[in-house]
C-alpha cells in the first residue's frame, strides 16, 4: 500500500521538474540573447561566413 503512494507521488514531480528546468534553461538563453551587445551580435552573425586560414589548415 504504501509503495503504491510513494510512487504515485514521485511520477507527478517528474513533469514538473522536467519543466521547471527546461522552462528555466529557455529563459536563460533568452535574457541572454536580448542582452547581447550589437558588436557581439554582428560578429556571431558573420561567423559562418568568415574565412580564417587557421580554420581552414586544421581541415
């Protein structure tokens, strides 16, 4: 009886949990992408696109 309580109990924290910590990673990454600097935001964008000799001699 009392194993049957027990995990009933620790099955509904599991959801919970879960999205806690996943609604918390997201906010995160959120208020870090919005607090950026526009420098940083240009060089990130351009990143794929530059051509570095280093990159390149490592390949």
């Amino acid at each position: 009886m009392f194993q049957r309580i027990l995990v009933e109990e620790w099955a509904t924290y599991v959801p919970i949990i879960s999205f806690v910590l996943i609604a918390g990673a997201f906010t995160a990454v959120t208020i870090r992408a919005l607090r950026i600097g526009k420098g940083e935001r240009n060089r990130l964008a351009s990143l794929p696109l530059e051509e570095n000799s280093d990159n390149l001699k490592s390949l």
